[in-house]
C-alpha cells in the first residue's frame, strides 16, 4: 500500500518525557532517575526525535509532578529547550508554560529568545491548570472556573504576539559611531489593558527571527477548541480511537479551525516487530503500573503506524503529535517507522508547518519608504 495518498507528508511531532509517556517507562530499561535532570540525556532524545524525522519536539511542565516524573523531577520547559537548542539542527522546539500562574511578559522574551537561539525553531504550547496545589505554591485568591482560565489563556496569547511585534525587524541598529544599540523610534508601547494584567512594553528582546514563533494549543472539548480558533497557529487533539480522526476533524471545523491551521491527532506508541509482541510490551508495563492515557493507545508495527497516518490524512488530519512510550526503546523504533516517509522541509518551524509569515502589526514606515513618500 503506498503512503501518503494525499501527495503531503504528514507533519510529525515527538512529545518527550524524561522515560517516556507510559509511567513505568524507566522500569522497561533500567533508567536511572538522575538522567532526567541531565542537559545530556535530553540533548540525546531531541537529536534521536530530530534523526526519526521529526518536524518538532514538544517538552511538557507542569507546577506538580505527574505519574510520568515523580521519580526524577520535572525541569522547567522553556529552559529546557533552550538547552538543547545549540545542540540541534532542523528540529521545531516547543515548551509547555502554564499561563494560568505566570506573567506574559517574562514568557514572551524567554520563547523569542528561544527563536533566536535555535535559528527560528522556536514555539510554545500555552496550558491552563485548575490545580489546587499548584495555586497553593503561588498563594493565590480562590479557585476560578475553567472559563475564567481560558478568557485569561486568550489575553495571555494576545500579549504575547504583541509584545513579540513590539520591535521593528530593523530595530538593532549597532551604530559605533553615535553608541546606540537599538533605534528608539522603532520600539513600540503595546499598551494593553485587559481583564488580567496589563502591559505596557516593548519587550526587551529583539523581534524573533520567526517573526511570531508558533503557539501550540493542546485541544480537549469545545471551550479549548474555541480558543484555539481564535489564538493557534498549531492544533494537538487527542484521539479515541484509530476511526475518531474524522469526528475529531469535524468538531475542530466547527469551532472554526480551518486548513490553514495544522491539527496533529496525539497518539502513544509501543513498537515493536510484530503487533502481539508491542501488545506484550504493554499489558507488562501496565501491570508494573497501569498508565491512564487521554489518547490513542497504540500497540503494533512501524508498517501499522504508518498506514494510521495515511488513514488520518485523508479526513483533514495533518500529522500526529507520537508519544513514545519508552524512549529508549520507541525512538530508534519510530525512527525505521517514519524512514519511508520524504525527508521533512528545512528552514524555520513555521515554514516545515506551511504557515505564512506574519504581518508586523506596529512596524514603522522604513526610513527609505519615508522619504520616498510624497
């Protein structure tokens, strides 16, 4: 059977935890919990995602450690990425923040330092937590409903697109002569005021190389899905089922996602030569400690993933976001599974993800068009 019957290659992302995605993961190869605060081992799981092929790598965080790091600890996303940015080439580098406790303004200079680190590689997946614990750390007012979350999540997103426009891309002026860095009159106040926080700008990093690095939102339920629609360049959606692609697409459509964003369906996989071997893999992991994934499970052959793939892109899926679930073990096995697919488009994130190149919405008029103007 051929593979992409849609003449596209599918968009391939790579979400990484420290073991993997299944919470036993460290049990399978004897992981030591050490390695997980390690720059080297995460150096390695990048570059392995980046040689399967891999258009992106998503890192998760979270105040609260999760089945998946109780053992090792959690480090924190944005940085981690910019860790492991030097040591990569090709590969699309996405953190997970929690806007629900943090401020917009740090968040945008860290994720557009993060573009000008990797070479316009850079993203970021905004999330909100409802977590009690979490907002404890914080000594926060009472809880807030989940819609109050998400209006702040939409605000969140806002400021940092404008705070990423609030330089000029020929702000950096480097003139010896007068000792001026940057030319002032090509900064620009923001001046947002909103329900949450206000901000007033500019940023104090230079306009990323991307322009607007890609902001990833995770897509659950409706209220998510409308979120998305109005402040995603990149959609993740859990599946139920190898035939919920096509309602997944739908319900995406209807909440006013159109082709023009990328939709990447999550799925976890065991790999393995044969599907009744993958099978075994799991059923013994979760014995040693059952796992609870929101998404597909999938036990089989890189041969069966692949054809998954292709099933997918026919009804408007555009890739998925693969969670190995053993690293060690699923990384060099996706990386034979995706080996037939055209090697992935080079250039910044948002080129492998065919999105346009954003519009500055404060730029100034270039000196030479001023003078140019009657």
């Amino acid at each position: 059977m051929g593979f992409v019957t849609t003449g596209r290659r599918p968009i391939i992302g790579v979400a990484l935890e420290p073991f993997g995605w299944h919470p036993a993961a460290f049990a399978e190869t004897g992981g030591e919990a050490a390695e997980a605060t390690s720059g080297r081992h995460w150096t390695a799981l990048t570059r392995a995602a980046e040689d399967a092929g891999a258009d992106l790598a998503t890192f998760e965080d979270s105040f609260t450690l999760t089945a998946r790091d109780r053992l090792s600890g959690r480090l924190d996303a944005a940085l981690l990425a910019a860790r492991v940015a030097p040591a990569t080439h090709r590969i699309g580098l996405v953190p997970s923040v929690t806007v629900t406790h943090t401020e917009p303004f740090h968040t945008s200079k860290a994720v557009a330092s993060l573009d000008h680190i990797s070479g316009g590689r850079g993203g970021v997946r905004p999330q909100v937590t409802e977590s009690a614990a979490a907002r404890a750390l914080f000594g926060r007012a009472p809880q807030r409903d989940r819609e109050t979350l998400l209006r702040e999540a939409a605000d969140y997103v806002h400021v940092l697109r404008d705070l990423w426009d609030s330089w000029d891309d020929d702000a950096v002026i480097r003139d010896a002569a007068s000792g001026r860095y940057v030319d002032r009159e090509r900064l620009h106040y923001i001046d947002f005021e909103g329900e949450f926080f206000s901000v007033k700008g500019p940023s104090i990093t230079p306009r990323p190389p991307q322009g607007q690095p890609v902001v990833a939102l995770r897509v659950t339920d409706d209220d998510e899905a409308r979120l998305a629609a109005r402040s995603a360049d990149l959609v993740f959606a859990p599946v139920t089922s190898d035939h919920d692609a096509a309602a997944t697409r739908d319900r995406l459509d209807d909440a006013g996602i159109g082709a023009g964003t990328p939709v990447l369906a999550d799925v976890t996989v065991f790999l393995a030569d044969s599907e009744r071997t993958a099978v075994r893999r799991l059923a013994k992991l979760d014995r040693r400690e059952p796992s609870a994934d929101d998404t597909l499970v999938y036990a089989g052959t890189g041969a069966g993933l692949r054809a998954l793939l292709e099933e997918w892109q026919a009804v408007g899926i555009d890739g998925a976001r693969i969670r190995p679930a053993v690293n060690a073990v699923d990384l060099p096995r996706l990386a034979e599974a995706l080996a037939p697919l055209p090697p992935p488009e080079s250039g910044t994130l948002r080129a492998r993800l065919g999105l346009r190149t954003p519009v500055h919405r404060f730029a100034s008029p270039s000196p030479s068009t001023s003078r140019n103007e009657p």
